[in-house]
C-alpha cells in the first residue's frame, strides 16, 4: 500500500483533464492553507507533476499549489513506479459556509 494515503484509499484519475470536486464547510471565518497529497512524478523524476501537472480552483478561481519536496515519498511501485508528496497553497481567506 501507499503509506502517504489516508487509509490506503485514494481518487484515481488517470486521463489528461480528468477533475474531482470536492466540498468542504467552513467552520469560521480565517485564513487557511489548502493542502494535498497527490503523485509528485514518477520512477525517472520525483517532481514529474509540479508544478504544472495539476490546476486547483478554489470557489471556480484558479489557486496556486507549490509542491513541498521535503513530502515526497520513496519510490512505490504503483502505477508503473511513482511517488507522492504535498503540495500546498499561501494562505487564503474563506468566510464561514
């Protein structure tokens, strides 16, 4: 299994604009940090996929993701070999909701 999953469980999207929505409620009003984990590249480079192998939209507006290295996994053997890491955004602002 991938130990950088939650629970061993992931979203598989394979194609080229393949998309996921995911809705989330807000508690309180304040800044937070959107983060990720999701494949960083593969058996020939770790950072294959950052920075331009993903697009985040936040509220249907484009967000910026920088790829922490410092996460990226070791080789697995998944998906012909790959690694994962986070990728996270600058602090954004969201109202309560």
């Amino acid at each position: 299994g991938n130990g950088s999953m939650s629970n061993g469980e992931a979203v598989t999207m394979y194609d080229q604009g393949d998309q996921i929505n995911i809705s989330f409620e807000v508690p309180e009003e304040r800044e937070f940090t959107i983060k990720v984990n999701l494949r960083s590249g593969h058996r020939s480079n770790p950072v294959a996929y950052w920075p331009s192998g993903y697009l985040f939209q936040l509220d249907g507006e484009n967000v910026t993701l920088a790829g922490d290295e410092s996460s990226i996994s070791d080789l697995l053997s998944s998906y012909g070999g790959s690694h994962f890491g986070n990728m996270e955004s600058e602090k954004v602002f969201l109202s309560a909701g």
